[in-house]
C-alpha cells in the first residue's frame, strides 16, 4: 500500500473536500451568484404593479 492510497484512506471525506481550494472558491461564487441574483428577482417581483 503505497502513502497515497493510506493518507486518502485515513484522510475524513471533508478534509479533502476543504483541501481543493478552487472548489471551495468556484462553491462561494455560485452562493453568491444565486443569493444575490434570488434576492433582485423578488425585489423586482414585489414592486407594485401599475
């Protein structure tokens, strides 16, 4: 067994999921994207109607 197949084996699912900071940060601007894209849709939807 090589260190490799042993520390991916002992390393806990969310370790390595917070190791790759590129997804963490691609995750973070997809949140925001949708939160605030959400948060203008409604604001826009509940202006009165004329």
């Amino acid at each position: 067994m090589s260190t490799n197949e042993s520390r991916s084996s002992t390393t806990p699912f969310m370790q390595r999921l917070y190791d790759r900071i590129w997804l963490l940060a691609a995750a973070a601007f997809v949140f925001f994207l949708v939160a605030y894209v959400g948060w203008g849709v409604l604001d826009v939807l509940s202006l009165p109607a004329r």
